[in-house]
C-alpha cells in the first residue's frame, strides 16, 4: 500500500489538499463574521433539504429524526449565545453542518447530498431578503400612516408651495404630506414586486448544473414557502438580481427619506421656521447654548450615501462576473445587510418624529402672503375674462413689478391700481388672490383645493385601514 499523503483534511473540502490553508487566506475569505445572521435560514433550509431527502430514500427515516433534532439543537445553541462560530470553517453554512456532524456523526455526513454551498447560500439569503421585505413594508405603511395623520390634523392649513426652491404657489400643508404619501406608497409597490420575484427556489440546482440524484424541488420549495421553484440551474447558481432589486428599492426609500431630512432642516431653521422638531430627535452645541440642531435628520440624509453606496458595491461586483457562481458573490451580503439595516431603522425613526412633529401652522400661512404667490391665480382670473394667456402672463408681470417698487403684495392693490393694468379686472378679482381662494380654486384632480385634498385623506385612510 503507497504511503497515504497527509491531506489539508481539517477542512471540510480537504481532501484533495496538500498544504493547509495559509492563515492570511482564511481571515481574507471568510464571511462567519457577517454571514452568522443567516442561521435561521439555513436550519430551516437543511431542514427542508432533509426531509426531502428522506422522502426520495437518499436519508432513513431515523437518519432524517437524527438530522431535525440536531439542528434544532445547533439552533437553541446559537440562539442562546452558546455556540461558537469557527473562523476556520469560513461560513454559516460550514460551521452549522460540522457542528452536526461532530454531534451526530454519519447521519450529519449525508446532509450535503445533492445539495451545494451554492444553492444553499441562495435559498438562505433568498429567505433572509423576503423577510426583510416584509418588515420593511410593514415600517412603510407606518411611516404612511404617520404622513396621513399629519395630513387630517392639519387640514385646511396653508403654507408656500415651492418650485426651483422660491415660493411659487400656496398649498395645502396636507397636500404636501401627501406628497410623500405617494413615494412612500411607490416604494411599498417596489418592496411587495421585489419579494414576488424572488420567492423562487433555487435549492436543487445544486453546484450550478442540477443533480443526478432523486430529489425533489417542489417539495422543498414548499417546505420553505417558496411560490415556486427557479427554471434553470445556472441561473439560479450564479443569480444575485433579487439583491440588486431590493438595494435599489432600498435606494429610492432612503432617497425619500434624505428629501424629507433636507425639507426638515430646512423647514427649522430660523429662516425658515416652519417646523419644531420634536427636542427627542435634536441636540445642542457644545459651544453655542442657544442651539437646537436637527441632528437625527441630517444624518438620515447622509446615511443615504451608505445605501446608495451598496447599491453601487453589489452593482459593480456583479458587473462581468462569468456564469455561474463565482467567490466575489460572497461580497453580496454586507452590502445588503448594511442597507437593510439602515433603512428600517430610519423608517421607524422617521415615523415616530413625524408623529410628534408641529408645524407653525400660523407661520407658515402668513408665508403663503408674501411674495406675491396668487399671480398665476391673478393670470387665471385673466384668461377666464378671456384674455390669452401669455398676454396675462405679461399683465401680472408688470402688476408684480409694481407691487416690488411699492413694498405692495397682490390682494393690496385697490381696483384703480389695478386698472392701470388691464381694465377686465372686477371686484370678484380679491377671491381668486387670497391664499384661500387660491388654493380653492385648485380643484384639478390631484390639485391642492380642501375638496380634493379631504378625498385624499380619505382615499389614503381607507387603503391604511385607519379611522378618521
Ligand atoms: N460563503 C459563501 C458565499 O457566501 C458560500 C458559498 C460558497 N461556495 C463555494 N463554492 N465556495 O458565497
């Protein structure tokens, strides 16, 4: 008999090794560290494996018993802090499977059959991502609640309505509260999509090309509540699109949230002073005792770039990689966690400030009244006395002229002052440059009147679920 070579068998792929793996190497490539997070799914997922396995005759039926209660126990372990994580087993899925077979022995050893590290990480982390879409829809719809109640309790109240950042036209606060509520809503649509296309199974293409052994996919996928099961192997093998899908959804959410953030901070400044944040969400300078600065919110606009960033991350790891799986895959998964985080914990943030945010609602009305914000309704009224609209557009340029070398607002100038303008222009001329007749007269669906914003607010409760 040749003498037997000493083999690299400390790992689980040892066999064809002759040295052991340099120590640089395991600290470069193992993913324990982060990937650990997964160890629900991954039960779950040999669980089902498993079982599987045991109906198609690959396990016994006491093989399959030995497998379920060891990593029931493995779980309990992990759960109550007991287990330890091994770096040299490089992942989740390593250390859990030798864990069971130190524990149960041979059983443990056919866990793997027709089964890859490569499907396995999928089917994890597939998992892992439609849970994380569905918590991150529920803290949606709180965070669209809180804008619809905000949106009732402050109806009928005006403020300045902005384009190009100057004040353009009077508002309704609630219309601009439901502003949000729509991207907000947009995002939602986005997160239930993204689940809907992931919830495939990839378990049982194995290594990337499938496997000549008896399984049977549709009843894992089943098992693990899967609508239904990937079509080809190699796509499934080497497929991360549901990692990008959900990083751009949580892309666009933090987007919202930073132009909220930058409505925030500017909404409490004393230029503006619109708003007063909630004292639980603000700090104060260490030198300057006067202030109150908006901390929680600009650092939700700036957390923005670390989302927008593992987007770009997962984006440029995917770009070029040849089928199927390859290592830089396992690069996916701090990326995603990273932003999965961040966003849940600003939506539930930002839903517990806006619950307890008050606008100066008489600060914000007296805004409406200065700068001339009722020429369009002016131009309008002009048009309707049928005059052509670029010709009214000229009219009230020069009425507002004159209104800014008299130190005059729009609703000041008598009937004589207007007539120096256009001679159509009547009494009823004063409904239309109130900011009340103004934004009233906005009855365009979608527009900013209190008839169309009251049918929002109602619409937008009756989809939350919420009473009046
Ligand atoms: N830790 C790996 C990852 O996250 C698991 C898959 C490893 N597969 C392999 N063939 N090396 O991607």
């Amino acid at each position: 008999m040749p003498q037997e070579k000493k083999r690299g068998s400390e790992k689980m792929w040892g066999g064809r090794f002759s040295e052991t793996t340099a120590a640089s190497m395991e600290a470069y490539s193992e993913s324990i560290s982060y990937d650990s997070r997964l160890y629900k799914y991954d039960i779950a997922g040999s669980k089902a494996h498993a079982a599987m396995l045991a109906a198609n005759g690959i396990l016994s039926d006491e093989e399959l018993h030995k497998i379920t209660t060891g990593l029931s126990e493995i779980e309990a372990e992990i759960d109550a802090g007991t287990f330890t994580f091994k770096v040299e087993l490089e992942d989740v899925h390593m250390n859990i499977e030798k864990a069971l077979i130190d524990r149960i022995g041979p059983a443990g050893a056919r866990l793997h059959s027709g089964r890859s590290r490569n499907d396995q990480v999928a089917v994890d982390f597939k998992m892992y991502l439609r849970d994380q879409c569905d918590f991150i829809v529920e803290l949606l719809d709180g965070v669209r609640a809180a804008f619809v109640k905000l949106a009732r309790w402050n109806l009928g109240a005006a403020m300045p309505g902005y384009t190009h950042m100057q004040r353009a036209q009077p508002v309704l606060i609630s219309h601009h509260m439901l502003a949000y509520f729509e991207m907000f809503s947009r995002d939602r649509g986005r997160m239930k999509d993204c689940r809907r296309r992931l919830n495939l199974s990839p378990l049982g293409s194995a290594a990337m090309a499938g496997t000549g052994l008896p399984i049977d996919r549709e009843m894992t996928a089943k098992a693990l509540g899967f609508e239904s099961w990937t079509r080809n192997s190699m796509d499934s093998s080497g497929d991360r699109d549901y990692a990008l899908e959900f990083l751009s959804t949580c892309t666009m959410i933090h987007l919202h949230l930073s132009r909220l953030s930058e409505e925030l901070v500017l909404w409490s400044t004393s230029e503006f002073d619109f708003v007063n944040l909630p004292d639980k969400f603000c700090t104060g300078s260490s030198i300057m005792p006067q202030k109150k600065n908006p901390d929680i919110v600009e650092l939700m606009r700036g957390k923005t770039g670390r989302v927008v960033g593992s987007l770009m991350t997962l984006i440029t790891i995917m770009k070029g990689l040849p089928l199927t799986y390859n290592r830089d895959l396992q690069e996916d998964k701090e990326p995603v966690f990273d932003a999965a985080d961040t966003v849940s914990a600003g939506l539930s943030i930002i839903a517990e400030l806006l619950t307890d945010l008050k606008f100066k609602k008489k600060r914000m009305d007296e805004a409406t009244r200065i700068g001339c914000m009722t020429a369009t309704d002016l131009a309008d009224y002009l048009v309707l006395h049928n005059v052509p609209f670029r010709e009214a557009h000229a009219i009230v340029g020069h009425a507002v002229a004159w209104c800014l070398d008299h130190g005059k607002e729009l609703p000041d100038l008598t009937l004589e002052e207007m007539a120096q303008f256009s001679p159509v222009i009547g009494k009823d001329v004063y409904e239309v440059l109130s900011t009340e007749g103004s934004i009233n007269s906005r009855v365009s669906y979608g527009g900013t009147s209190l008839v169309r914003v009251e049918e929002a607010v109602a619409t937008a409760e009756k989809e939350l679920g919420i009473q009046a």
